[in-house]
C-alpha cells in the first residue's frame, strides 16, 4: 500500500509556488520538497491543517492512498 502526496497538483492548480506556499505555512523549502516530492515520512496534522488553509483544500485533495497488491 501507499500514500500518494498529491501536494504538487494541487499547487498548480492555485498556482502557488513551493516559496509562496513556504512562506504560507511557515515551513522551509527543503521540508516541502520532502513532502512535494512523496519522500516524507509522515506529516503532522498541524501542518496538514496550514497547508489545507493556505490552498483552500481538503486532506483528501492532497492525500490518496493507492493499493500496490500484496
């Protein structure tokens, strides 16, 4: 199983760059790239919540999960 980060769709459809959206949510560049690119780990809910307000969007848009088969 794997969680999709769908973040880099849905900058572009609002077109907001990865400093704008740093800049937003008061988080570095290199910890958005992290994010942007699907290389995290994990997310905290707070910065789930920044990112939602800062994209006018809901968790599902930038979160999907996709079965791989077992």
């Amino acid at each position: 199983m794997a969680i999709i980060v769908n973040l880099d769709v849905v900058m572009a459809k609002r077109k907001v760059s990865l400093n704008e959206l740093s800049e937003r949510v008061d988080l570095t560049l290199s910890n958005l790239s992290i994010l942007k690119t699907g290389k995290a780990k994990a997310i905290r809910f707070s910065t789930l919540e920044a990112i939602c307000k800062a994209l006018d969007c809901q968790p599902g848009d930038l979160l999907e999960f996709v079965d791989e088969g077992d």
